[in-house]
C-alpha cells in the first residue's frame, strides 16, 4: 500500500512534528516549531487501501496560534527537520520517517502552482530509505511538501521568532552589526502529503 504500513491493521495514524535548526557560534541550535497534536482532538487513520494521506498543518482554533479566522501553518527559516509519527494508542507511538529541507532552496508558490512544492522520494527520506524489502513503505513512497512564502508578522509569542531574534541580537553582538534573516516560509494550503500526492 503506498500509504506507510504501521498498524496492525495496515495503514497509519500520522503526526508531525516541526523543527526549525541553525547554526549559530560554532553550534547547532534546534527548537520545535509546530506539533499538530496541539491542533487536533485525534489523529486520522490513514488507511492502507488509500493512494495518499494528507496532513494539514494550518492551525485552527483548537488552541491555534491566536484570534485570526484565517489559519496559519508554522514558519520556518533555515534548516526544517520534519518528524512524522505513528500514533499508538496502547504503545509507544512509531517514528515512522524524517524530512529535511532548507528554505532557501523553496521558491514561493506562484500563479503556476508548482513552485513551493517539494516531493521527496523514498531514497530521499530518512528511515524510509532503510526499509529494501518494502515492509513499512511502497517502492513509490514520495512526500509531497506545499509550501508559501510568509509575507505578514510572526504571531505574538511565536516560537521561531523568538529564537531568531535571539540568535540575531546574540550575532548582531558578537559582530557590531545588525542581523537579517533569510525568506521565511509557511504551508500554502498546508499540506504534508504522502505517496501518489498531486
């Protein structure tokens, strides 16, 4: 199925998580920017017969990032580790699959719809690639990222924001100048869609 295979009755219940990395004073900096398990009431199942599943990452009114109608996935600059799980409900949950990309190799979504669009196939992706005999995931397994340029103001209290400011106060004091940071991006329809995505 080209669905990843971890339950026992085939298929999934997906999660990701979100990391924004860089690299700062001679040391590798991480913080998690996005959990969808403080977005959602439960996670679907994605069910082995279908030929993708699709993971929204715009925050909603479940504890979302604030009084704005319109959702906003997470921003990100820079290094972005995605983390996708398995969620168990009697077990340890799965760590199924890892996703790693920089933003400033993601041009912004544009009026042809194919930029923003990363897809990642099987090889590409971290314990994805391990799996030869195909026992947790289809020889065609791809990851389909949607992603816009962020054009407004980071959420008060937003994680990323935080931590850049930081890490340009902190730069902008070791070197006497101000810092800037690269293009920051953000879901366009919010998607992290599995195998066989369009």
């Amino acid at each position: 199925a080209p669905v990843p295979n971890f339950d026992r009755i085939g298929g999934c219940d997906p999660y990701v998580r979100v990391y924004a990395q860089v690299w700062r004073n001679g040391r590798t900096l991480r913080r998690r920017v996005y959990d969808s398990l403080d977005y959602t009431d439960k996670v679907r199942h994605a069910s082995k017969s279908l030929d993708f599943a699709e993971i929204d990452l715009r925050q909603r009114a479940l504890g979302g990032n604030g009084n704005s109608d319109k959702p906003r996935g997470p921003v990100v600059c820079g290094d972005v580790r995605l983390e996708l799980y398995d969620q168990d409900e009697r077990m340890s949950d799965d760590h199924m699959f890892d996703l790693w990309f920089h933003t400033a190799f993601v041009e912004a979504l544009g009026d042809d719809g194919e930029r923003g669009v990363i897809t990642f196939t099987k090889p590409e992706i971290d314990r994805a690639a391990k799996d030869k005999r195909s026992r947790n995931f289809a020889p065609g397994f791809t990851v389909t990222l949607k992603l816009a340029r962020f054009a407004g103001e980071a959420a008060e209290g937003d994680p990323w924001k935080e931590y850049e400011d930081a890490a340009a106060a902190n730069d902008a004091s070791a070197s006497g100048r101000t810092g800037s940071s690269s293009d920051a991006f953000s879901p366009s329809e919010g998607e992290l869609s599995g195998p066989g995505a369009k």
